[in-house]
C-alpha cells in the first residue's frame, strides 16, 4: 500500500503547480461541457493539491468527489479547507466509483507513475460515459537532470526506477514509463490523447526540496541495492550533501500532464 506522507506533499505542491502545463489545463478547461456545476473526481487526491491548483481556474460552479485511502491526508485537506465529499476508499475498488458516475472529469495528480497498466485499462473502461474527460498531471516521465552531472547519476536513476516499478497496490506500478503506456491504452480505446511538460524545476536555493529528493531517492535505491553495490550509493549521496550545502546543487524532474478525451460526434 502507497502512503505518503503529508510533510512530503506539502513540500512538492509549490514545485507542482510552478510545474504544471498551463496549456494543457486551458485545453482541458475548454473542453468540459457547459452544465453548472461541473461534476469533478480527483482520485488520490491526498492532501488537495489538485483541487487547489484546479479550483480557481475553473469557469463554472464544481462539485468536487475526492477519493483517497489516507484518512489522515483526507482530514488535513478537509482542514486546509478543501470542499467537495470525501471518500476513504481503496482506488483498487473501481466498482466504488461507478457509484458516482457520471462525472466530466476525472483526475489525479501524481498518481500514473503509481499504478498499473491493467488498473488503468479498467478505470477507462469502467466510467460508461464517452464524455468524461481524463486529466492527470505530474506524472514522473524518467527524466532526473542532476547539475552539476555525476558519473553515478545513471545508475542511481535506473535503480529508481527498479524499485519504482514494484506493486504499491494496484498493481505492478508503471514507474517511469506511465506517460506512453497510458497514452496506448487511451488511443486504443479510441481517445485522443495530449501531453504537457510539467518539470519540476529546482534551484540551489531550494535546499529543503533538494534534501527530500536526496534523501528518499536514496532510501529507495538502498531498499534494493546489492550489499556490493552500496558503497555507490553513499559516494553518491555524500558528494550530492556536499553540493546541497554550499548550494551547488539543481535539479530538473521530468514530469508530464496527460489529457484525454473522446471527440464528440
Ligand atoms: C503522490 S500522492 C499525490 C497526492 C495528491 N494528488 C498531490 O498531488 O499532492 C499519491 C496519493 O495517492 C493515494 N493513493 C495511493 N494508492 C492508493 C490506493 N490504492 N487507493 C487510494 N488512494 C491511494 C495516496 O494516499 C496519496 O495521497
């Protein structure tokens, strides 16, 4: 089971909506039906970046249904006043949101890169309405642009992405290759499909983010290191906490946001 933590979601959500594919969202914006008020699912909506980033930049009146298992994170977001209803459910119970269909849009963000590809086949499958309109954002694409660069950086990001793609619940999680397997299944299914650069973009200055990133890159790649191989790992992550505390350090995350829809006839 996936748990994040909120301190963690905190930190990213500035970094995510500087990220995030302002014309990918006025795409998306546009092409919601015209009804009042718009019916919104945000699944893994954690602590409500999502529904902060999107909120204010919606035209129309929204009624909002966010879905998460966390019910710590839920009642953080319900504090930080996000309004909609809330749902303490499981994602691998898509027969739950069938309930509440239908919706214009479902979306989540930073969700793709953490579950499978036969968990999104069924939730496109299952929403039996050729309107709804799919948008998630913040998918990690592989990208990790460490400056400046170090020999290890490459197998430091193949092992990341090794534990990535390891089932966090929903399947075996599609990691870093989320944006072109979802694409494939979308235009199988007969959608037309648009991404977005979202990349995080890091500075020097940037300290406590830098630190996050370091710090649970490294953790994971601890978690499935060969014990021969961990010596890499901590030169790795002595020469990046050098760099960080004499703010020498940037990174550029690659993330991309995804919209999908079916043409109306
Ligand atoms: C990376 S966080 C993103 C949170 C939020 N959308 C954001 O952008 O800050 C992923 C979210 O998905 C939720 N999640 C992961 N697996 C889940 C599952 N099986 N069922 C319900 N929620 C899940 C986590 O609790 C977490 O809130």
């Amino acid at each position: 089971m996936a748990q994040f933590d909120a301190a963690w979601l905190r930190r990213r959500e500035p970094f995510d909506h500087a990220a995030r594919s302002i014309p990918l969202t006025q795409q998306m914006i546009a092409r919601l039906p015209e009804r009042s008020p718009l019916r919104i699912m945000d699944l893994g909506c954690g602590l409500g970046s999502n529904y902060r980033y999107l909120q204010p930049r919606m035209e129309r009146a929204s009624q909002w249904i966010l879905i998460d298992h966390d019910a710590d994170l839920l009642q953080h977001a319900q504090e930080l006043g996000v309004s909609g209803t809330f749902y303490q459910w499981e994602l691998t119970h898509l027969e739950n949101l069938r309930k509440l269909y239908p919706v214009d849009l479902i979306t989540g963000s930073a969700l793709l890169d953490l579950v499978s590809a036969e968990w999104v086949a069924a939730l496109v499958g299952a929403t039996g309405d050729n309107n709804t309109l799919f948008f998630f954002t913040l998918t990690y694409d592989g990208r990790q642009q460490w400056q400046p660069a170090h020999p290890l950086d490459e197998w430091i990001r193949v092992m990341f992405h090794r534990h990535m793609q390891q089932d966090k619940g929903l399947g075996i999680a599609l990691g870093a290759r989320a944006v072109p397997t979802v694409c494939q299944i979308l235009k199988n299914k007969g959608f037309t499909v648009h991404t977005g650069d979202s990349d995080w973009q890091i500075t020097p200055a940037d300290t406590p983010m830098l630190t996050a990133l370091v710090t649970g890159i490294s953790l994971a790649v601890q978690e499935i290191c060969p014990p021969g191989q961990q010596n890499r790992l901590q030169t790795w992550r002595r020469v990046r906490k050098h760099q960080m505390e004499h703010q020498e350090l940037s990174l550029i995350v690659g993330h991309q946001d995804l919209l999908a829809y079916r043409e109306r006839q």
